[in-house]
C-alpha cells in the first residue's frame, strides 16, 4: 500500500542515512528536489481531487503519492549527504520529518476514505433533502461522514 511505501522510504529519514549521489552535482540535485517537491504538491492535490471522485482512482493517485515521496525524499537525502555541513543536513532531515508527517496524515485520510463505510462517490450518495409533504418545513438530511 502507498502507507507502507511511505514508511519504506522514510526509513532513510529517522535512521539519517545519505545515499551517495550518482555523480550528479549539488546544482543537479538541488533542481531535483525543487522538481519533486513541485510533483509532490501536484499529486497531494490530485490525491485530494480523488478523494471526491471513487475509490479506485484514489488507490491509483496514492500510489503515485508514494512514488513521488519516495523520490523526493532520495534526493533531499542525496542532497543533504552532499553538503557535508551538519547544520544543514539536521535542518533537511527537520523539513523532511515535517514532509513525512503531513504525507502520513494526508495518506490515512486516503485510506480512510478508501476503506469507510461511506465510501460511494458523491453522484451515488442521496440527495441531501428529504421530501416535504404538504404544509412541511424543509429539513436537510443529516449526512454521516
């Protein structure tokens, strides 16, 4: 699931491990992690459109959360080994643990919705307003979420 793809990946984060670049330069990782944090943001808010829209595209769009978090966090962490400064490889891992936190809580929502009761997708759910009889005060429904 995308939840364990996440935690796979943040493996990397809580046990401070710096992959070793692959001979790109500090230059080339930095527009990396620019590219994926600018992917990371689309795909939240994709995630967050699926989330209205059925179950299986929601599925589809998490897993895709999970890769693209997944690369995120390589070269932040590849990035971070690079520099060889202390103080900002502490500062990466803090922004990276605020990143994972955030993808945690965004992912369980996920699921969440995946895997609740009322998981239909809004075309399917009822209207909202019940039928008046004559003389009758309209009354909204009360809707479970």
């Amino acid at each position: 699931s995308a939840i364990k793809e996440i935690a796979r990946a943040s493996v990397a984060i809580t046990d401070n491990q710096f992959p070793p670049t692959k001979g790109e330069s500090l230059a080339d990782l930095q527009n990396a992690v620019s590219d994926d944090a600018a992917k990371l943001n689309q795909v939240s808010s994709e995630l967050v459109a699926a989330s209205r829209v059925s179950p299986e595209d929601l599925a589809v769009v998490a897993n895709n959360f999970a890769t693209v978090y997944g690369n995120c966090i390589n070269h932040s962490m590849q990035l971070a080994g690079a520099t060889k400064d202390a103080e900002l490889q502490s500062e990466v891992i803090i922004q990276l643990k605020n990143c994972q936190s955030a993808s945690n809580k965004l992912l369980s929502f996920e699921q969440a919705v995946r895997c609740g009761p009322h998981h239909t997708s809004p075309q399917e759910q009822p209207d909202p307003v019940r039928p008046l009889a004559h003389g009758q005060h309209q009354q909204p429904a009360q809707r479970m979420y």
